[in-house]
C-alpha cells in the first residue's frame, strides 16, 4: 500500500478561497496537503516553505493574474519544474489564463476553474491520483 500522497499547494492571497476549497477537498480524499495556512506568526516563512517543497510528492499550482505576479509562487514552480521528484506531478489549476506565468504549464495538461469547485476539485484529485500511479 503506498503513502498519502504528499501534496504542496501553491497559490497567491487573491485565490486564496479557491486554495481553501481544494485543501479540503484533496485532504477528505485521503491526500496529505501543505499551503501556507499552516504556518504560524513568528514561523520563519522561508524555511517552512523550503521543507514543505522538500517533503511534498507533489504541487498543485492555482493560475491566476495575481499568482502570475507573485514571487513566492514563481519560485515555488520553478523549484518543481527542477526537482525530478516533481516530475509529471505539478497540476496547474488555471481561474484565468495568463502570459506571464511560465508556458511549459500550458503542457502539463492544465485543469479550467469552472463555477463548480467540487468538479475541480475532483479533477484535480484524479490527476494527482494517475500521476501517483505512474510512480
């Protein structure tokens, strides 16, 4: 039997009730997930972040004007596009397409945010279940 999967949820504040949405829904699905509401005042943001991507499977990454304009989650994408334990595991969840974020999302077989976020939210759990599978 194999693991939880271990899931790092990037996003920026903008899309934060979307990021809310999809914690719950991938942790009631069994997946073990980490984002940002996890830490703590006082936490030392950085770090925390740092061993989150280090200790995660997978990211799921929500796409948005307001991501695409936040350093955090540049850098958190340009970690799993070089990590190979991130390889085929990096879902983008796309609110509104956007060229400032990196294009080689556009190949990872993006999931559109449509007005219902449970059938997002299943999506997202499929993706993240195959690409599991494929280990």
């Amino acid at each position: 039997m194999k693991k939880p999967l271990r899931v790092f949820l990037s996003y920026a504040q903008d899309d934060a009730a979307l990021a809310d949405a999809l914690t719950k829904d991938m942790s009631a699905a069994g997946l073990t997930v980490w984002s940002d509401r996890d830490l703590l005042p006082g936490d030392n943001w950085a770090k925390e972040v740092s061993s989150a991507l280090e200790d995660s499977d997978a990211m799921v990454v929500i796409v948005s004007p307001s991501s695409a304009k936040s350093r955090w989650v540049k850098r958190e994408i340009e970690f799993a596009l070089g990590s190979e334990k991130y390889a085929k595991r990096l879902v983008p969840v796309v609110v509104k397409t956007t060229n400032e974020m990196p294009w080689i999302l556009n190949t990872l077989k993006p999931i559109r945010v449509s007005s219902d976020h449970r059938k997002v939210s299943r999506e997202v759990i499929e993706a993240l279940e195959q690409r599991h599978e494929v280990e």
